[in-house]
C-alpha cells in the first residue's frame, strides 16, 4: 500500500524507504533475489531524487542482499561505491 501511495504522491523519499524495507523484510523471510531487486529500485528511486542519504542506505542495504544472495563480488562493488559518498557527509554509520 505504501508504494502505491509515495508512488502516487511523487514522494521519491518515501517510495525509495519503503521499497527499502520491503527488500529487508524479503531478505528476512530467505527471498534474497525479491530483496535485491527491491534495494535495486530503492537505489535506481534515491539516486533519480538526488538524495545522498538514501543513495547510500540503498547502496549498504543492497551490499547486504547481494551478499547472502552469494554474489560478494556485487556486494562489494556496492559497499565501495557507498563508502565515499558516507564518507563525504561524515557518515560514519
């Protein structure tokens, strides 16, 4: 519903948040591919609104996905390309 929603609004924020934690929740009930695509489009929403922040928590989220998915090699091309933009905010999370 929520998606629909921030879709609705043109709510780039709340829609890329949501598809974040729906590819959380993915990734807890053991369905890595659903949550990998979910932090996909939260990452392709983030970065379309040119917001750092949730570009960032995408890319971290994703990084986590892809990892338990068993592809390290994508997980850490996103956690590279996620550490200079936190590190440009002084993010230390």
């Amino acid at each position: 519903r929520s998606l629909r929603l921030y879709r609705g609004m043109g709510d780039a924020a709340g829609l890329a948040t949501s598809l974040n934690q729906l590819g959380q929740a993915a990734l807890g009930a053991g369905r890595l591919a659903r949550a990998v695509e979910l932090h996909e489009e939260a990452l392709a929403t983030a970065r379309a609104a040119g917001d750092d922040w949730r570009t960032t928590y995408s890319l971290n989220l994703l990084a986590a996905g892809r990892l338990q998915s068993g592809t390290p090699a994508l997980a850490r091309t996103a956690a590279t390309e996620a550490l200079p933009l936190a590190r440009s905010r002084g993010d230390r999370w």
